[in-house]
C-alpha cells in the first residue's frame, strides 16, 4: 500500500552501546533492539553513526594516536578492520531478513571494509538503510571524513545521497559533519525526503541544533540519532 500524509508512522531511535569492536555480539544485540522497537510499533529505526562495531572514540583520547609506530593504536586498528563488514556481506543479509520479517525500515551506520577490487583494504563509514522487503535501497560513505577521523576512514563519493523511496516514504540520511555541508544539504532537499536520519558519534546541543535546523530548512521529519559509548564499554 502506498504511503499517504495522513498515515501515521512509529519511529524508534536506538539509545544503546554496541559491544565494541565484537560485531558478532553487536549484531546480536542491535537485532534484539529492533525486535524491541518492532514490538513497540516501530515502522522505522535508526541507530548512530558507526554504531556496527562502534566508533573509534579513541583517536581523540588516547596519546600519540597518530606516531607511527604506536602499537596500541595499529593493534586497535586492526581489531577495527576485522569486525568491520562488507557490503554485500553476512551482517547486511542478517539485517535484510530482520527487516522483511518485521516490516521495518532499518537505518544503521557501519564501519565498511573493502576486501577486493578498488579501495581495497580500505575502511569507509557507511550509513546503510533497509526497506521493508529486506533489499538495500541506499549504500552510501561519508563524503569526507573529519579532522582525526582521517586516519581511519577513506572518502566517500555522492553514490546514494539523496533521499530513496522505501515502504513508508521517502527516507534520506547525513552523517555528522555533512549536515554543515551546504550542498550536500541541498541534494538532500531536492530529492523530496519525507524522513531524515541524522547520525552522529553523540548528540550534544550543537548536534540538535544542527538537526532542528535542518528539519526547518529541509521541511522533513528528523531522526537526531547519536551512539552511547562508555570507557567500561572499550576493551
């Protein structure tokens, strides 16, 4: 059936840490969450920026992050590099199956690892979005990556952006920075999006500001979903 305006549609925003850098058991206990939610009426969820397998917090905490023979910071990036998925890959099809049974749109951010062909061996973070039959409508990487965070991601292209046609509307999303990137926002406006994913690392006060403003310039719903992540939660 299709979407009209005065359809009423449940969203839900995942508020839980991932069990970082273990995608495995990540993927356990956002699955168990979106049931949760799907439960609860959900016709949409989306979880933060990177939340599969959790995002690399420490290139701004932990001290000479950067030197390059800091072995506690290679040993770390490459825990990353193994629990990160591959699109198409056995996460993304786990999540495609939980999407078609419960009927749901899924929106989740992913650390995305290229394993052959051009960017190989390469990491990118990915927003990735799930109609309702399971099928991937929308793949797209941070266009840039910022300021520490390019020591661990590559640059995305404009694949996807945009908004995408899914079973309760029109769905588009940004990633952090992006939603300070005027053209990136304009595409974004253009493409009729009816709902908009906003994920960031947290949601501080100047990351619902930047939300609430693009809601109002955008004339669309705003999902403003951040990560938890606390020091208890890093191996």
């Amino acid at each position: 059936m299709p979407v009209t305006t005065s359809d009423k549609i449940v969203a839900a925003i995942i508020q839980a840490s991932a069990v970082v850098l273990d995608t495995p058991r990540s993927l356990d206990k956002i699955c168990g969450l979106i049931r949760e939610a799907a439960a609860s009426g959900a016709r949409i969820v989306v979880c933060g920026e990177t939340w599969l397998p959790g995002y690399p917090a420490w290139l701004d905490y932990v001290p000479n992050v950067a030197l390059w023979g800091h072995e506690p910071s290679k040993d770390v990036f490459a825990e990353l590099i193994r629990n990160s998925v591959t699109v198409p890959g056995d996460e993304c099809d786990r999540l495609g199956q939980l999407a078609r049974e419960l009927k749901l749109v899924i929106v989740i951010g992913v650390n995305e690892r290229i394993d052959v062909g051009p960017g190989n061996g390469t990491i990118y973070n990915s927003l990735l979005t799930f109609d309702v039959d399971g099928r991937i409508v929308s793949h797209r990487r941070k266009l840039v990556p910022t300021y520490t965070e390019r020591m661990i991601w590559g640059n995305g292209d404009a694949k996807d952006l945009g908004a995408v046609k899914t079973g309760i509307g029109r769905v588009g999303g940004l990633i952090c920075w992006e939603h300070w990137m005027p053209l990136a926002r304009q595409v974004m406006h253009e493409s009729a999006e009816q709902i908009h994913a906003a994920v960031w690392p947290t949601v501080h006060d100047l990351h619902q500001i930047a939300s609430r403003q693009y809601a109002f310039e955008g004339r669309c719903f705003v999902l403003a979903a951040g990560i938890i992540m606390k020091v208890t939660d890093l191996p």
